[in-house]
C-alpha cells in the first residue's frame, strides 16, 4: 500500500485506515481467523471472511471486544 495514492487525497486519512486495517489484521492473524486477501476472490469462503473482517472493523472503531 506504501505505493499507492492517499484515500480521497489525504495523507492522515490514509494512514489511520492503513492502521486500522492493519490492527484488524493481526487480531484476525492471532485468533486464526481468514483474511480475505488469502481467499479465492468471489469464493463463499471470501465473502465469509470479508463480511467477518468488516464486522471486526466496526468492532475496533466501536471500541468493542471479540466475545468469540
């Protein structure tokens, strides 16, 4: 992502959800979880995993925990 242009051109934006995405990331890494990037693009296991990754997001901007 390092390469690529800022979201809706700003910098600061862009970083947050990089950092966002990378909180996520680890979390679902260290609890064995699927990321989407490992999946078969369109597979009913991506979708899974995509919806379970946006649910997770929502969960760390709300400031809630994974009770699963």
């Amino acid at each position: 992502m390092d390469s690529e242009l800022p979201l809706f051109g700003d910098a600061d934006l862009s970083a947050k959800a990089s950092a966002l995405a990378q909180t996520v990331i680890s979390i679902r890494s260290a609890q064995g979880k699927s990321l989407p990037r490992d999946l078969l693009l369109g597979s009913l296991e991506w979708e899974t995993a995509a919806l379970e990754f946006v649910r997770d997001v929502e969960r760390v901007l709300a400031g809630e925990s994974d009770q699963t």
